[in-house]
C-alpha cells in the first residue's frame, strides 16, 4: 500500500480528501500542527500540500527531496485558480506536479497515479543500479581472488616443470618424485578453488535439490576427521565427541561434507600449533548440531556480518591463504537443508561455529 502525506491547512478539506484518498485505496498520513515533519522521512511516497505548508516547509520540502535522490518523491500543490499566475514562478523547482480547485476527483486520481509510477520506476531504477553495482563489485573480488589463488600455483607449476624438461635426465628418482608431487599439489589447489566458485554459482544460480540419503552419522564424522587429519600439514589434534541418543538421519553428503570440511579446516587453519580443535555431534529429538570451536585467531566483531559472502576474508588473516568461497558454500549448503548457522567469536580467544540442521526423514520413512 502506498502512502500519501497532507499538508492541508484546512480540515474540511483534508478530511474531505483523505477520505476519498483512502476510498481509492491509499494510506493516508496528516501530521498534526506541532509535528516534527524530519520523523517523517521515508514514511511516504507522495506528498499533497497547499500554499500555507509550502511557505512554512519550503526548506524541508527541499531537503527531504534530495536526501531521497537518486529516488523521485513527488509533492503534488495544491492552489486556487487565481493563485497560480502568482505562485508558479519558481514553484518546479520544488513542486512536481500542481492542481488547482475546485478538484476534479477524476482529475486528481490521475495526477497521483502518475507521480507514484514515477516514483516506483525510479525505485526499480535504483535496484537496478544497485544489483549492477553488487554484480560488479563481486566480479571485482573474484578477479583479485583468482588472479591471486591461481597465480602462486602457476609458477609452482611452471618452474618445476621447466625445471623437469630441460634437466631432469640429470635429476635422481627421489627428486623427481618430489618436483611431480609440487606440481600435483598446486594444481589440486588451482582444481579447488575452480570446485568451489562452480558449486557456489550452482547453488545460486539453480533451484539446487537434495539428494537425501541416510547417513549414519557418527561413523560419517568419525572417517571425515580422519581424513582431515591426514590431509592436514599441521597434524592438530580434532576432538570428536558424540552427545545424545544416536537417531535415524538423511541428509545430502556431499553438501554435508562441504559444511563439515570447511569448518574443520578453518579452524585447524585459523588455529595456533599445538592447541585442539573440539568437534561436537549432538542429537536432539528434531535437530542434530555439529559444534565446532577452535582457539585461534578469532574473528573481528565488524567482519562477522558479512562473514558467509563471496570472496570475504577477516580484516585479521594476514597472510593466512584463502579464497573467501569457503564459508559462503557453508552457509548456502545449510540454508539448503533448512538449517541454520551461528558464529561465536573473539578475537585471540577463539571461534565457535553452530550448525542446527532439522531431522528429515528419509524417503523409505514416507513411503
């Protein structure tokens, strides 16, 4: 519903007004003498007033016009016939739109109903603009990402390679081994990062659906740390404990995968040598929580709510390596099974991630 604000000196005429206004099917708003017209910015998207209210909010009219652009918010004046000579002189300066009495109901609906378009098509202007802009800045981050993730395993990769072509009849087996194994590591590296910008425009971009299965849980968790651990330089200890009653639970595994792998090695990532990471699986009677807290670096308070977007990073990470796709693959993941994420953090002390998916049942249970 679209709001009209009067400014009508006299009551007759503004209950006259307002009345009809309301009959048409807009809200009507009128301030009473001593309001302070600045609470009401943003409150309406049209404004009718007459030639007292002009004189009197002349500065405000002004004001409340400009704070509102690049978006048209139309003031419609109201006047007698022989006003108008008189008063329009510098008036469009100010005033969109004039009518004058005796009012054509007719007449007047149609003068408002061209304003308001007028002002709805700059709103959607302004979304436009706005979404160019996002779409902009977010290929902006993705080119300064990718150039950068992509361009340190490249010269890995070249310089090993030149390395293996022009002298490696001269290189013993063991060298060798290792120089394929630098290789093979920044280009599993490089086929990461591409993995995680396919599977975040997928999910955005697709009605992406779940592929549920069931899971059993504890052993799922148990063989993804082990596999972590493993693949982990850091070899930190992770922490695995199981609280409740184990229950019957369906979930996607790959998209569960990718919110488990991402947490864990965050935390072994963002965490100092020698501390622990604790992961906790919890069963509740409607909801299963994985609980995964580290005692790293933290997370600033002014960087966690833009935390889950493309190619955010904290302000603190220093050199820590990092795309900025992991957490929004979590976030986009748990959103996916209806779940919810939340983030507990201090910076020096820790963090501490809370995953609450419901329990879905399977489709051998509906059958």
């Amino acid at each position: 519903m679209r709001n009209i604000l009067l400014l009508l000196e006299h009551k007759q005429n503004r209950n006259l007004l307002s009345q009809l206004l309301q009959q048409v099917g807009y809200e009507v708003i009128y301030p009473s003498p001593d309001d302070d017209l600045s609470n009401l910015h943003n409150s309406f998207d049209l404004c009718i007033l007459g030639p007292v209210a002009l004189d009197k909010f002349s500065d405000w009219v002004k004001a409340t016009k400009k704070a509102e652009e690049p978006v048209f918010l139309p003031f419609l004046f109201i006047t007698s016939r022989s006003d108008v000579k008189m008063i329009t002189r510098g008036l469009w300066k100010t005033i969109d739109e004039l009518i004058t009495n005796p009012i054509e109901k007719v007449e007047l609906q149609v003068r408002i109903e061209a304003l308001l378009q007028r002002r709805e098509l700059s709103l959607k202007l302004k979304d436009a603009n706005e979404h160019l802009h996002n779409l902009n800045e977010l290929k902006s981050r993705f080119i300064s990402v990718a150039s950068h993730e992509f361009r340190n395993p490249l010269h890995v990769i070249l310089a090993y390679a030149q390395i293996l072509y022009r002298g490696g009849e001269k290189l013993n087996s063991e060298k060798k081994k290792e120089f394929f194994t630098r290789i093979k590591s920044s280009a599993k590296k490089m086929n990461d990062t591409l993995d995680d910008v396919l599977i975040l425009t997928k999910g955005e971009l697709t009605l992406q659906k779940l592929n549920l299965q069931f899971l059993n849980l504890q052993e799922f968790c148990r063989l993804l740390v082990a596999e972590i651990k493993v693949g982990s330089a850091a070899n930190q200890e992770i922490n695995f404990t199981i609280q409740g009653q184990s229950k019957k639970a369906y979930f996607d595994e790959n998209l569960l995968r990718h919110i488990l792998t991402n947490l864990l090695t965050n935390a072994i990532k963002y965490s100092p040598l020698g501390t622990k990471v604790d992961f906790d699986l919890i069963f509740q009677d409607t909801n299963i929580i994985f609980e995964i807290k580290d005692a790293g670096i933290g997370i600033p308070l002014k960087d966690q709510s833009s935390l889950f977007e493309s190619f955010r990073r904290a302000s603190n990470v220093g050199k820590i390596p990092g795309t900025g796709l992991g957490l929004a693959i979590v976030k986009q993941s748990v959103d996916l099974h209806g779940g919810t994420i939340e983030v507990d953090s201090e910076v020096g002390i820790g963090t501490t991630f809370t995953v609450i998916l419901p329990l879905i049942k399977g489709v051998d249970e509906n059958s």
